[in-house]
C-alpha cells in the first residue's frame, strides 16, 4: 500500500479516478452553463483559457488578464467568477505550466499546476497553484511599495460567502450548513522565511447575494520594515474544508505563564508556531505540543511505513532533543 500526503484519487459515477489537475488550453463561451451567462456580459464571446477537468472541482484561468474573469471555481452545479478589479492591472498574458512526467509510477505528476501572470501589477506577480484540495493564490511582492491592498470582485452562482470567527471565509452551498469550500485567513512570508498573520480580508457582499467585493489587506509596516528580504508573498487560497479543519494542534504550557508569555505566544507570527521545550524569554514555561489529524480512513489499513514531518524553527545555536 502507498500512502500520500494529500488525495490522489476522486469519486466520479462510483468509479475512483485519478487526479489530474494538468492545465490545458481551450475555450469558456459565457453561456457555459445554464445561469452562469448572467454572471457576465453575455455578448456571444468567448474567453481563451487554461484548465483542469481530472478532480471532484474545475478550475479555468483566463489566458490573458484583461479578460472578463481571471478565474473560474467549479464543483457541481455551483460556481464563483474570480476578477482583479484594483489596483489597476497591467495588460499581460498568463504563463500556464505543468510538472513534468516521471517514469517512476509511484511518483504522481499531474497533481498540481500553475498558472502566473508576472508585473500584473508594477513590480508585483500573480501565481496560481491548483493542488488537490483547491488552489492557493500567491501576491508576490518583489519590491517595496506605499500600501498592499488587492480588490477581487467574485460572482457567484449557487453558494454564499460567509465570514469565519478565525479570519477566513466560508463557501456555503445555498440550502447547506457546512462549507464546501473555505478561504483560509491570509498570511504573508519573505524571500528569508520569516511569517506575518498581519493580513486581512474585507467582505462586502452586493448584486442581490450574486456578487462580491472581496480585499485582501497586508501590513505595509511589516512588508516595508528595514530587514525583510524580498519578494515577500501575501498567500490567500481557496480549498476543501477537510483539509483545513481536520488537523487540530496547540502548546501546552506548564508552569505559571504571565500575561505577557500568553499574548506573545498567541499573536502574530507565533500564533502559526508550535512551542517545545524550555521557553523564558517572557517566563519560566516548560512547553508541550499537541497534534491530532483525522485517521479514519486508515483504520482498516495496514501500515508498512509513516513518517511524521515538522519544521524546527528557532533562533537557539544550542541543539536540543525533542522527544515526539
């Protein structure tokens, strides 16, 4: 049994399939499905694009930016229309890309693609990763500037966008509880690795439920501080809820934590970090980290092999053991 990181496979007619997210070229006529003409200038044209069709969802860019909508969410019978509407775009033509093809069958090529529209705005890229669970838009920032606010206008078919109490955003299926989709909250890092939560979304729905304005607000204070290393990317996405719900992790400390220890260990950058070990830089803590992720589908399984992955991050010289 091989067993990979993220879903390999979806559910079609009863039949498993593979993923294929390959990026391919073709056309979207505005009366592609029914109600969805609305959604646009339904003037008889077509838009040129690049997309997916191998997955429980479909994604379509359009070739060049200055079409009617940059991308298109599908799933069912329910879809979101993706446009830039500020700052002001440049007129540029999208560069789709796919991994190349290995000859190790185990090794899964056409998983992920991308699309990118490079100076889409001045010194500022546009990259568009489609991955199993979604895809993740990345506003990469190659030098400074005054201020990082990016307009999206989202028309909609089908769902509802709901804010979430973590930042994020809800896709709601009209008539359904549950989200079928959610925008995680943003967050940003730079060329050197370092991370910011400073950022933020603004909702403002429109159109009789049809349409919304959708900002995307970085921190100019951080991007423009003396020490960061540029680019720096501002990372929005858009993906299945399991993915993003079903991994629970906190830092249990022991001992007397101030004040001051809790604010700094659940705010900015540390609000993304996992605490271990002997921590006194704003009190004598020892910390404890604490993982949990869905397994229900492996009960049945036989496990040959597993790995458990994390990243060490810390500004210590000492090396210390972790016991997991």
């Amino acid at each position: 049994m091989v067993q990979y990181s993220t879903p390999v496979h979806y559910e079609k007619d009863g039949e498993l399939l593979d993923i294929d997210n390959t990026l391919t070229a073709g056309v979207e006529a505005d009366e592609a499905a029914e109600g969805e003409a609305r959604l646009l200038a339904a003037d008889g044209s077509t838009t040129e694009v690049y997309g997916t069709e191998g997955n429980r969802f479909q994604v379509k860019f359009a070739k060049k930016s200055g079409s009617k909508f940059l991308m298109k969410l599908k799933q069912e019978d329910w879809s979101i229309y993706w446009s830039l509407t500020s700052p002001k775009k440049n007129k540029v033509t999208g560069q789709a890309s796919n991994p190349a093809e290995s000859e190790d069958p185990l090794q899964l090529t056409k998983l992920t693609s991308e699309m990118r529209y490079n100076d889409i705005f001045a010194d500022t890229d546009l990259q568009y990763i489609v991955t199993p669970t979604g895809v993740k838009e990345n506003i990469i920032v190659k030098k400074a500037q005054a201020s990082y606010s990016y307009e999206f206008e989202l028309k909609v078919k089908g769902v509802t966008l709901s804010p979430r109490e973590d930042g994020g955003i809800d896709v709601l299926k009209e008539g359904e509880a549950e989200a079928s989709f959610v925008i995680p909250a943003p967050y940003m890092f730079d060329a050197a690795g370092a991370e910011s939560t400073a950022a933020r979304y603004e909702l403002e729905p429109g159109g009789n439920g049809k349409k919304y304005i959708l900002r995307v607000i970085a921190d100019a204070e951080w991007i423009n501080a003396a020490d960061r290393q540029f680019p720096v990317t501002i990372d929005p996405a858009i993906v299945l809820p399991r993915d993003y719900l079903t991994i629970h992790d906190a830092t249990v400390a022991y001992g007397t934590p101030s004040a001051a220890a809790i604010t700094e260990m659940s705010t900015g950058w540390s609000s993304s970090k996992l605490f271990v070990g002997k921590y006194d830089t704003v009190g004598n803590m020892e910390c404890a980290a604490i993982v949990q992720t869905d397994m229900n589908e492996l009960k049945e399984a036989r496990i040959l092999d597993a790995k458990l992955r994390l990243f060490y991050y810390t500004g210590n010289t000492t090396l210390s053991l972790i016991h997991i």
